[in-house]
C-alpha cells in the first residue's frame, strides 16, 4: 500500500451561497486514490524557511493542473463548475 500526498484546489461548500469558495489543501492517497485532505487550507508556520516555501509554491502551482475535488460528502468527486 502506497501512501502520498499532493496539494489540491477544494470546492467548499457555504450554507446559504451558490457557489463554493476554493481553497488550497493537502490530499492524501492511498494507491492512487484520494482518501483524505486536511481540515485546514495551506498554511506556513513560523519555523518554515524561504526555500521551503518555494517549495510548497511549486506544489501549488501543480494543483492547478489537476481537476478540483468537492470537501465534505462529496470528497473525492470532481467539482464542476
């Protein structure tokens, strides 16, 4: 079993709006697979370096390549817009 990790836009659903807002999230595979994403959008902690943050740049930059998947019940599915 293969586990990885890559950044990815979410679709998050707001009671009362039309429209969800996006927001920038770590998803988590399993052999390929999304199984799960983390609660809290893409955040940068005091002791994360320059170069680091680059880094994660770089990975977002990569999750906008990638279809947008729905949070909450409907994670994995594709958000379409």
């Amino acid at each position: 079993m293969k586990s990885t990790w890559n950044y990815r836009i979410l679709a998050v659903p707001v009671h009362g709006e039309p429209e969800p807002y996006l927001q920038l999230t770590e998803v988590h595979y399993t052999d390929g697979v999304p199984t799960n994403y983390a609660t809290n959008g893409a955040r940068f902690g005091s002791d994360v370096s320059v170069d680091e943050i680059l880094m994660m740049l770089d990975l977002a930059k990569e999750a906008l390549t990638k279809p947008i998947l729905w949070y909450g019940d409907l994670f994995p599915q594709e958000y379409k817009n």
